[in-house]
C-alpha cells in the first residue's frame, strides 16, 4: 500500500488504437470511471469506450450567441437613437435592417471566444506544468493511465490488467 | 454506437414494399376532388383569383418535384455516399414533373389573367413594358416554358429510369453515366430555373427587377424540397419500410439540410430587401410597399417569424433532428411558411387587401393531393431503395462521427 | 475507407493520402521542413518575398508621409486600387474557410491534407486585406476611431447605418474567429513538435504555444466538439464577410453596384480566387518542401472541379446583371453595363471575363484537371481575372458619372502599383515563415483518417470495424 502514496497512476502503453479501444472498453466494465487515455489523435469510438459524455459545450455556445447578438443589437439601437440620435440619409433612427449586419457579427465573435475559451476551462488548459507521461503519445502510441484515485485503485492489479491486455509497456507513474 | 456495419450489399436488409393505405388515398383524392371544385368555382367567381392560386400551386409543387432531380444530379455529381439510401425517394418526388407539365399546359390558359404584360393595348402605353416586350410576350413565354420543362422532365426520366436499370444490372457504368447527366444538368437547371423565376413569378410584377430573384426561388426549392423528402422518410420509417436502410445519422444529415436551408433563405430574403431598402429607389421599393400595407405586413411578419425564426430554434439543436415526431410537425409547419412566402410574392400583385379564404386552401390542396397520388403511386410501384448502387454499402453505413 | 469488395473505391477512390503511411511517418513527414535548415529553394522564394515586401515598405512610407494623393485617385474615382486590393485579399481568405469548415461539415476528407495550409493562406490574406482601408484613412494612427468607445466627444458615436462600419466588424470578428479556429486546430501539433524537440529553447517555446496538451481523450472529446461548433459558426461568418464586403457597393444607387445578387456573387467569387491562390500556392509548397504524398493529384484535381464550379457561379452572375439591367429599363443601368463591356474599360472587362469564365471551362477535361502545368497557369489566370473583376466593378461604375461633366479615367501611379506588389510580399513573406516554425499540414487529423494500423505498419482494421 506504501507505494501508492506517491504513486499517480499507472500507465499501460499500446501501439495499435483497436488494443486500447478494447482495453478501455474492459477498463469500463470493471467499474472503472476516472481513468483516460491518451492519444496523438482523436480516436473514433473510444471516448464510447471509455463512456465520456457528449460534451455540454453547445449550449456555451448558444447562450454566449444570444447575448452577443442581443448586445449587439442594443448598442446600436441605443447609440444611434438614445444617447446622440443623428439623422442620417433620412432613414429611421432605429433602422433594423441596417443593424442586422454588426448584430450578426457580434453574435459570432461571442459566441466563437466563448467556445474557446469553454474549451480552455473544461481541458484545464493551460496546463504547462504538468508532464507529458511519455513523448510518444503525440506521435504513435496509446496510453491508458489509470489513476490512483481510480475506483478500488490497486497498483498489482492495474499492472496485471494492463499486461493482459496486451500493453506494449506497462510503468508506474510518479508524482 | 458503436455498431459494425455491413459488410456487402448482399447483407443489407430488403426494403419494404409501399402500398399507400386506403384512407390516404382517400383523402387526396378527396383533395384533388376539392382543389378541382374550388377552382372551377373561383373561376366563376373571380378568375383571375382562381388563376394565380393555381400559379401557386404549380410553381410550389414543380419545385418540389424539381428539387427531387436536382439533388438526385448533386448526389451524382458530388460522389456522396451517405444520400444513397434515401435517393430513390427523391427521384420519386421528381416523377411528379410530367404531371406538371400538364400543369403548365393548363397554366397557358390563364396567362391572360395572370400577366399584365399580355394585354398587348397596356405594354403599349407603358415604357418600360414595351421595352421588355422582347423578352415578355407570349410566345416567347410559352417557348422558354416549354423548354424548361423539358430539360427538367427528360433528365429527371433518364435519372430514374438508369436508376432503376441498375436496380436490375448493379452495373458501375450506369453511375459513370449518371454523374456525366448530371454535371450536364446541373448548369442548365441553373439557368432555366432562374427563367422560369423570372418569368412565372417575377413578371406578375412586370416593372419589378431582383438580379438575386432566381436564387432566392431557388432557396425556397430546396427549402421545401429537402422539408418534403424528410418528410416522406420519416413517413416510410414509420411503416417500417426502411429499417436497416435509413438510420438516425441520415435524418440528422436531413435535418442539417432544412437547418441550413432554414439560414440560407434568410440571407438571400434578408440580402434582397435590405438592398432595396437601403437604396431606397422606387423602381425597386413600390414592389415592397404594396407587400407592407393593407394587411400585408402581417404576411411579411408571419414570414420572418414562421420560415426563419421559429425553424431556426426548433432544428438548433442535434436532438430535434432525430426526433421523427418532432422534424415532421417541425417539416409541415416548414412547408405551411413555404406557402405563405410564394403566395406573399404573387397574390400582392392581383389583390391590394390581404385575403385568405376557401379559394386559396382549395386550390393548394388540390395540388397537394395531386402530388401526393403521383409521388406514392411511384413508390408503390418501385423498390424504395437502389439496392445495387455501388455506393450503397458506404451510404448505409453512413456515420456522422 | 472500406477494405471490402466494395465498387465505390474503385468508381472514385478518396484522395487520401498513400495508405502505406504510419502514423510515426506522418509525424516525421510533416515535422522535417520545421527541424532541418531550409533549403536553397526557400531562401530564394523567401528572398524574393522579402524585395516585394521592401517595395511595400517604401510605399507604405512614401503614402503615409505625403497622403494618399500620391495614389492615381481623383474626384470621380474616389475607390481604385485600395478597394481592389482589399476586396481581392478578403477574397483570397475565403477559400481557406472554406476548406477549413464548410469541407469539414461536409465530410470532405481530403481536406485534411491542405487545411492548415489554406487556414494560414486565410488569416494572412485578412491581414494583407486589412492594411488598404485602414492605409485609405489617410491616417492609420487614428483607426481605433472605427470602433465604437465611450470618448470625450459627445459621446459621438460611429455610424452604425453605414456599410463601412459593417465592414470594420465583419473583417475584424472573421479576424479573430479564424485566429482562434487556426490556432485550437494547432494545439495538438505543437504538442507534437514540442515532444520532438531536441533542445530545451525549442521545448518551451513550443511547449507554452502548446498549453500544455497532452492528448487526452477526455480532452479531445470536448476538442473535437469544439472544432465542429467553430467550423458551424466559421461558415455563415464567411458567407457574411464576403456579403457585408458586397454591401459596401451594393446598398448605393450607384449603376453596377445596385443590384440584389451581389451578396452571393461575391462570394462566390471569393471561393472562386481562393481556391485558385491555394492551388497556385500548394503546386509550388509540395514539391518545395517535399509533401507529395499528401497533397496528391487527386486533391488538386478536386480543387479543378471547385474552380470550375464556382467559376460558373460567376458567371451566372455576369449574366443576369446584364439581363437585369436590360430588363430593367434603366437607362443608367443599361449605359453602365453597355459601357463596361464596350467603354474605355473594355480591356479590364474582357481579361476579367475571359480569366474568370471562359479559361477555367478547360477543367471540363480530366486531362486538363490533372496537369500540373495546366492546373498552374489557370490558377495564375485565374487570380489575375479575379483581381480584374473587382476593379471593373469599382473603377468602372465609378467613372461615369450621373453628369458628364465628372466623366473621368483612372491611371495608377507607381504608389498605387508599388502597394500592390507589396501586398504580395506581405502575404508570402508571412506564408513562407508559416512553411518554417509550424506544421504545415494537420497531423493528427490525418492521423485519425488513416487505417488503424499497428506500428510497424501492418494493417489490422478500420475505423468503420469498430465504431
């Protein structure tokens, strides 16, 4: 038990995606929940594997485009028909057409930068010190890390899971 | 998900057989038979109320059947996979277009009533309708009519009827052939659709002018086009005719067209009347004035809101396009605004007060029941899928993700 | 990419990029032009890049010193060049987009291998554009003036009904959402390069542009759902900078700008030249820095069919203004297109109608869509055609005048012209350091469109087997 004090995690290293789908699949089935793996690319199917929620980031979106375009519309209405109303080409103070364009724009800009910036909070980005767990998981390999914290998290177990499933190198990783 | 696909066409699960249930054919042919008796009666009554209702019609219906062989010839031409399963119901909707055909036989009847640039006295006392004479007259309508509607009945025949053929061969040269119709098709349609824009609803305001007038019909096309064809798949799932074929991803992607479609007319509508507003000339604005007053605005309003607005918010999000129930109340509330937009173009033009009455619903019903017999007695007769098109496995299989 | 005996492959096989690569490869592949000396090849484009850029600098100098009187503009032609300039550079941008997220909506897999590329073209072509109107001002310093701020006169606001203002929202949101777009899709490249790096200078730079991504897939799910909401909104935002753009005109009773079909003419004209100067661009990019097995024939050629498409587009355009504006019985619409096909402007009008409809109609030919040389000479003729029809527009409907008495011609001085070029070499100067410090094409998107495989290469499975 000593060793899981300053333990993190362990990793399972794969080098093939169809391994590590399977693996996370009976990652899940063993009633684990917090563990993630780590990829260079989306892989399609293994967030399903995993049992990841969709995302509830659209509806950032959504709101963050409301108030944009909602903003964007009073602006105008209210620079250019409150506070210093000027006649211009005699059209209508408040002239809805001709406001459509800038309140479209800020509905995208809004909503765009909210996105990102939802995007930044959820991954926890940026996170420059933690770090990488192994170089080659930008490039060609698959890890799937399961953390100490995991349900009924036990190092040997973990190892020999990992092992049977066909990891290519299974390691502890440290604090 | 995480389904396997399959693995040959030979797998794949047989569609259904269509056989339209008595009491829907009863009830269109209880609307051809009211769209008939409302006609003849409006055309004693007001002929020429008769006459652009039947316009009406005409022109909703022909685009609806037309958008069935313009996207048929952009599945060709584009190589698309995930619309295989669901062409052979878009080339059903196009064999509506010989009906319509006919349709515009009869529509030369009434060219008299409809056009004001025929009453050959008037063009004369008027500039600019005899400046347009060369191009606005009779003859020459008829002749461009005419060759509209060949270009797209022919092409629309030869689509299906290779199609069908393949049903039997499962010959790849038939595709090659295909794609070749349909980049020959493709420009031609373009051109004649903004004609027949021009000539069939644009002219029933001959001094108005649009450049964008062709593209926004054409948004409308498939606006109502793309509404109906998920319309009849959900109808067809609902009998169980597609199981296996057309799955929740497909109704996702058709719910992403009558989204999108939903943006893009607002634009094209949004780009027309800002310009001419902004410009402010009368030559332009007096076609927008007359569609403002007299009980109009509540049409322009109703537009806004019921074509654009409430679709928009209704099909926003991935949920409301895999609901079936949902996208078809959102589907017919889509085509019910597709009406009130045509009918807000031409009818300003006849009748200076708003007016909704029995003329209007009998007439457009008439036409509704005429598609609907024409367009189920394809199905009933057809394989509801081309079950030996080389993109079909890949287009079963289809997955959003 | 099906593995069974399926006729699709073999009717239109996709243009992925060669089945035979790994995913280490991939990373090798797109990594090297950034990890080794450049070239001679480089140096000299870059070079190049830099004496056009030096004569933008020079002219940039002598304008804002002197004024913009040092351009060829008079009082009938307020809008030459400038606006040329701008409309042709925006234009460029949209093609970019366009790959980027309306071919990612579609599924277009191809795009994959020159997304990132015509991502970078777009963001550099709205910063080349940017320079004119803001050069235009007269006093460049005084820009922020555009934007509405509380300020200590009046609070006076700006005009909110003028297309201009539209303009400074539209360039600016297209901007910063295709800043942000580019970069999100980057992130998990850097991190890739950030994990090669040899020296530590190379890991922490790279390593802070990369925020710290680590590629988990808890990470990539929101990722992903991130990327798909951008290109969602990236594409109405396009469809509308190119529409406000034509709004400038449009809105005005001006014959040859007043007419309703300019929003969506413009662009499709602006996919039009787009997708021409990526094509220019990516035929001289793939052989220089050796990326042929990425970006194939195949995606060139299915770039001939866009061009062609579009072209057409364009087309459609030029002939139903002509018809309106016979149809409309204007006498001022009819005297303007008369005189654009007929006028002192002629020859403008014929370069741009014989660039832009008549020459592209040769990819009707698949002999012609998959020629390198071919392909490359009408992409040249292309981008000048597309540069021609902004200036009929502008300098044409401009120069005859209601009166005659304003009836004027435009001649460019060496300002007007020098800027022009300059404009050039801003854009390359900017492409070819992107070419150096980032990775030109998207790994892990290509990544995620190859077969499953195991490292050594052996292949084991598709995506499709097991989603």
């Amino acid at each position: 038990m000593s060793s899981n004090l300053n333990t993190k995690g362990v990793i399972g290293i794969f080098d093939d995606p169809e391994t590590v789908i399977s693996a996370a699949q009976k990652a899940r089935k063993n009633g684990w929940r917090k563990f993630d793996v780590y990829t260079p690319f989306p892989v399609h199917g293994l967030s399903e594997a995993i049992g990841i929620p969709r995302s509830k980031i659209p509806w950032v979106t959504f709101l963050a485009g409301l108030a944009g375009g909602s903003f964007g519309f009073m602006l105008q209405a209210w620079t250019s028909a409150v506070d210093w109303p000027i006649n211009i080409g005699g059209k209508p103070f408040v002239s809805w057409p001709a406001f459509i364009p800038v309140t479209f724009e800020l509905t995208i800009l809004i909503a765009g930068l909210s996105t990102a910036a939802a995007l930044f909070v959820t991954c926890g980005l940026p996170k420059l010190n933690e770090k990488p767990m192994a170089l080659s998981l930008t490039d060609d390999e698959f890890g799937l890390f399961v953390p100490a914290t995991e349900v009924g998290f036990n190092r040997d177990a973990v190892t020999q899971f990992l092992k049977e499933a066909n990891a290519n190198e299974v390691r502890d990783v440290q604090e | 998900m995480s389904h396997h696909g399959y693995h040959s066409l030979a797998d794949l699960p047989k569609p259904g057989h269509f056989h339209l249930p008595k009491t829907a054919k009863h009830i269109f042919i209880a609307c051809v038979a009211i769209g008939v008796v409302s006609f003849a009666g409006a055309l004693f009554q007001d002929a020429t109320r008769a006459w652009y209702n039947y316009l009406i019609g005409y022109f909703y219906w022909m685009s609806i059947a037309l958008f069935g062989a313009f996207i048929t010839a952009i599945h060709h031409a584009t190589g698309s996979q995930w619309s295989t399963p669901v062409r052979r119901l878009a080339e059903g909707m196009s064999s509506f277009l010989p009906v319509a055909a006919v349709l515009l036989l009869g529509l030369f009847l009434g060219l008299h009533h409809l056009y004001e640039w025929t009453h050959v006295e008037e063009v004369a006392k008027d500039v600019l309708l005899s400046g347009k004479s060369a191009y606005l007259n009779t003859p020459f309508f008829i002749i461009r009519s005419l060759v509209g509607m060949a270009i797209w009945a022919g092409f629309a025949h030869y689509f299906t009827t290779k199609s069908l053929e393949q049903d039997q061969s499962g010959a790849i040269s038939i595709t090659k052939g295909l794609i070749k119709a349909s980049v020959i098709f493709l420009p031609l349609f373009a051109l004649s659709f903004t004609m027949a824009s021009f000539d069939d609803i644009m002219s029933v305001e001959p001094h108005f002018f649009s450049t964008i007038f062709g593209v926004y019909q054409f948004s409308s096309l498939f606006y109502s086009g793309v509404t109906t064809l998920t319309i009849i798949v959900i109808l067809m799932q609902k009998q169980g005719l597609l199981k296996g074929l057309v799955t929740e991803h497909h109704m996702h992607d058709l719910g992403k067209w009558m989204f999108a479609f939903t943006v893009f007319w607002a634009y094209i509508a949004f780009s027309q009347y800002m310009l001419i507003w902004y410009a402010n000339l009368p030559e332009e604005t007096f076609y927008f004035i007359k569609r403002q007053e007299n009980g109009w605005q509540y049409w322009a309003l109703s537009l806004a809101i019921l074509k654009f607005i409430v679709p928009f918010f209704l099909l926003i999000g991935k949920w409301a396009k895999v609901i079936p129930n949902y996208l078809l109340s959102v589907g017919v509330l889509m085509l019910v605004a597709n009406w009130i937009d045509l009918y807000w173009q031409v009818a300003p033009a006849y009748s200076e007060f708003a007016r909704l009455g029995w003329q209007e619903l009998g007439i457009f019903v008439g036409f509704l029941g005429l598609f609907g017999l024409t367009v189920s007695r394809f199905y009933s007769r057809h394989p509801l899928v081309p079950m030996k098109d080389p993109y079909l496995l890949d287009g079963v299989n289809h997955n959003q993700f | 990419m099906k593995h069974n005996t399926n006729a699709a492959e073999y009717l239109e096989p996709e243009p992925h990029p060669a089945d035979s690569l790994t995913y280490d490869q991939v990373t090798r592949d797109v990594c090297a032009p950034l990890e080794r000396v450049p070239g001679r090849g480089w140096w000299m484009a870059f070079s190049g890049a830099l004496g056009l850029l030096t004569i933008g600098l020079i002219s940039i100098y002598k304008l804002v010193t002197t004024g913009i009187g040092v351009w060829g503009l008079n009082n009938t032609i307020g809008w030459a060049y400038d606006i040329t300039n701008f409309v042709f550079w925006i234009g460029i941008g949209h093609a970019g987009t366009l790959i980027s997220a309306i071919l990612f909506l579609f599924r277009q897999k191809w795009r994959t291998a020159i997304n990132r590329s015509a991502e970078a073209m777009t963001i550099f072509a709205v910063m080349t554009a940017g320079l004119f109107p803001l050069l235009h001002t007269g006093r460049p310093w005084l820009a922020f003036w555009l934007f509405p701020y509380p300020n200590t006169r009046g609070s006076l606001w700006v005009n909110f009904r003028s297309p201009l203002l539209w303009d400074v929202f539209a360039v600016s949101t297209y901007f910063t959402i295709s800043a942000v777009f580019w970069y999100i899709g980057l992130i998990p490249d850097i991190a890739t390069v950030r994990d090669r790096a040899r020296n530590k200078i190379r890991r922490v730079i790279y390593g802070a542009l990369s925020m710290g991504w680590t590629g988990s897939m808890r990470n990539w799910m929101h990722y992903e759902m991130v990327y798909l909401i951008l290109a969602g909104l990236s594409t109405p935002l396009v469809l509308s900078v190119h529409s406000i753009v034509s709004f400038d005109f449009a809105v005005s009773v001006i014959p040859g700008w007043h007419t309703t079909i300019f929003p969506p003419y413009f662009v499709a004209g602006a996919i039009f030249s787009g997708f021409a100067m990526v094509m220019t661009l990516l035929i001289i990019v793939r052989k220089v820095v050796h990326l042929e097995e990425y970006i194939t024939v195949r995606h060139l050629e299915n770039m001939c069919k866009i061009i062609m498409a579009t072209g057409l587009m364009v087309g459609y355009a030029y002939a139903s203004e002509f018809f309106i504006a016979w149809y409309s019985g204007s006498p001022y619409e009819q005297f303007t297109f008369v005189n654009r096909a007929f006028g002192p402007y002629a020859w403008a009008y014929w370069t741009m109608v014989s660039c832009n409809v008549f020459i592209p109609q040769v990819f009707w030919f698949k002999k012609m869509r998959t020629n390198l040389t071919i392909m490359f000479i009408i992409s040249i003729f292309v981008n000048i055609g597309m540069w021609f029809e902004r200036f009929v527009i502008i300098v044409t409907s401009l120069h005859r005048g209601f009166l005659p008495s304003e009836w004027s011609y435009f001649t460019p001085t060496i300002w007007d012209i020098g800027l022009l070029i300059g404009s050039f070499g801003i854009f390359f100067t900017l492409f070819l350091l992107f070419t150096r410090v980032l990775p030109m094409i998207a790994m892990a998107e290509i990544k995620s469109i190859l077969p499953f495989k195991r490292k050594g290469g052996v292949e084991y499975g598709t995506h499709e087997d097991v989603v």
